[in-house]
C-alpha cells in the first residue's frame, strides 16, 4: 500500500443504509449488484472524506434516511504508513455537518490534507456536453487534490462575489468600498486562476500513452485572471452593466475548460460517448500520478459504473493502470463479468436490498 486506504466504513442512517460496518481490502474492490442496491450511495459516503458536498453534490439534509430522517453519520478507519487514524462525519436536523479526527473536531479542509479521493460518476459522461459550471466545478475538484488552500479560495471568493453583488442589489455605495471590495476579489481570484492554471500544465504534462488510454489536452477558455491591474480594470469597468444584472461578469467565476483528443485533433464535445470515458479516465489516471510524484501518498478512487461504453480491452487496461500506480480503487457494476480480470487481488462484494435496506451479502 502506498499512502492511505480505506480499512472500514460505518455508516448509520445514510441513504439506504440504516446501520452497517463494512471492510474492504487497501488494493481494489469492485462492488456489484442490481440497480438499487446501495452501490452508488456507498461511493457517496466514501466521497465525503474530501472537502465538498461530495459526488453527488447533495445537500446534507438530502442524505439523511428515508422517512426517518434523523440526520446521518460516517466512519472511516483509515490506514497510512504512520498507523490508523479515524474520521468520523456526521450531520443532524437543524444543525451543521461536523468532521471529527480521531475524536477531535476538525475544519474540513484538513481532510484534503489526510486523504485524498478521486471520482467518476456516469453524470460526468456530460461533462463536455453541459454547462460551463459543471467544468469549472470539475477542475477546482482535481485542484483540491494539489492544493491545499483551493477550497477555502473559494469559499472566500465566492463570499466576495455575493457581497459586490449585493451592493448592486441595494444600489448605493461608497465608491471606496467597491474598491476595497474588488482589490480583495482579485486577490483570491488571482489564486484560484494561478492553481487551475498550474494544476492544467501538471495534467498535460503528465498524460500517458503507455496506460492504453486517449491522451487529452486541457485548456482553460476566457480571460486570464493572473494579472492584478487587468484583473482590476476589467472590474472596473464592468461595474455599470453588472449594477443592472446584480451580478459579477468578470471573473474565474466564468471561466470554461476545454478538452482535445490529441490524436484525433478533435474537441472531446464531437467524441463518442466511449472516447469520452476514455478520456475522462486518461484524466483521472493523470491526477492520480501526479499526486503519487507531488505527495509520495496515492489517492483513494471511486470509479462509479466506469465499466459501461468501455470494451473488455480498456477494462483490463483499467485495472492494469490501476494496480501499477498502486491505489486503493473500489469500482461498481451491475455485472460482475465486467471486471472478471483474472487478478486474484481484487475483492468482489456483492450489495444487495431488502424492503429499502441495503446491506452487503
């Protein structure tokens, strides 16, 4: 094992699940089962170890059980080349969600710091297809796994934004204050922009042939927000149309990615559903190496319905990737002979669901 995996996971009245411990192997588990059955939701609740609202983007009332909805709680038992260390989520009605450390409260940015965990969802197969949102939202994601302070810049960001824009809203304001307010903008701003542009060159650069998957080629598309006095001037002046929409124009807020299949000299919104993945997973792939290079710690990997619009050539290429980099990866399927690869290291746990419980067999 290099760097950290997932020992067990205790989940008390999460989704599907009303009460269960399971363990799991520090290599690869495929998860398999019906539709149903609690595949997804398990993924989910390994994903909240990460700072965020986690795979599916849900709000923390959202993931509680139905219809007793009594809040939730998640705990991992973590194992690293320092010893085991336990994170303990949990959440309940009318309260915050709260991150504790081996019993001790943390903020959640320190889990980034602790583990790091990587996704695919079959939602993303629209990555390339849907708003500009959902791209930005994917490469502030991998940013996570490379710096640090990337969620809290945006956190503040974000804030700033809303309070320019409110400023808007009531119509009246010292022109000092706008400039005060703005100058903090593009501070983070300048960050935010520096880390997506930092982290694009260190994928790039990292892609790799030899792992049977497409290489792909990222580019950040608008203005680039790295420049203090452009950045500041560009406010400026937007200030007239912005007072009238109430909203903030200018910005890495409305920045878009870009993703060229090298070989093919084509944009990835003209592949086929197939090369999409493909290129997806050739991203994913990437992060996970270059955090190995960055950390010496591998990332954990959640790789949800993976399988499907690949052919049984990737799949194996897949998994071959994914014991040389050496990570802890759980994978689910409705079919378990989607990844019966003849690697006597994988575990296969089969998920199953009784009268809205689901629970591994």
């Amino acid at each position: 094992m290099a760097g950290v995996a997932l020992k067990s996971l205790a989940l008390n009245h999460f989704r599907s699940y009303k009460r269960g411990v399971f363990n799991f192997s520090s290599k690869g588990s495929i998860l398999f089962g019906k539709n149903g059955t609690g595949k997804t939701n398990m993924l989910e609740a390994m994903s909240l170890f990460s700072p965020g609202k986690g795979l599916r983007k849900s709000k923390n009332c959202e993931i509680s059980r139905k219809p007793e909805e009594l809040g939730w709680k998640i705990i991992g038992i973590f194992e690293s080349v320092e010893g085991l260390f336990e994170i303990e989520v949990f959440f309940q009605p009318k309260g915050e969600k709260t991150i504790l450390l081996d019993g001790k409260r943390i903020a959640q940015s320190k889990m980034n710091e602790l583990v790091k965990v990587l996704w695919i969802t079959p939602q993303m197969d629209r990555l390339w297809t849907s708003g500009a949102s959902d791209r930005r939202n994917f490469i502030d994601r991998i940013s996570f796994g490379f710096f640090s302070n990337h969620a809290k810049l945006l956190s503040s960001y974000e804030k700033l934004i809303r309070e320019r824009n409110e400023l808007f809203r009531i119509g009246s304001f010292e022109k000092s204050w706008m400039d005060a307010l703005e100058i903090q903008i593009a501070k983070f701003g300048m960050e935010i922009s520096l880390n997506r542009n930092k982290t694009i060159k260190l994928l790039n650069d990292s892609t790799n042939s030899q792992s049977g998957f497409p290489i792909p080629k990222l580019e950040l598309l608008g203005d680039d927000f790295i420049d203090k006095n452009f950045y500041l001037r560009k406010l400026h002046n937007s200030r007239k149309i912005d007072s009238l929409s109430c909203r903030t124009s200018v910005g890495p807020h409305k920045s878009d990615l870009k993703m060229t299949y090298v070989d093919k000299a084509i944009d990835a919104r003209h592949c086929s559903t197939g090369e999409q993945k493909a290129l997806l997973i050739s991203i994913i792939l990437s992060i996970s190496r270059e955090i190995i290079k960055d950390s010496g710690k591998a990332p954990i990997l959640l790789l949800d319905e993976v399988g499907a619009h690949l052919d049984d050539q990737r799949r194996r290429d897949l998994i071959n990737e994914l014991y040389k980099q050496n990570v802890q990866f759980f994978i689910t399927a409705t079919e378990l002979s989607f990844f019966e690869v003849g690697n006597d290291e994988i575990e296969y746990l089969k998920l199953e669901n009784d009268e809205g419980k689901s629970f591994m067999n």
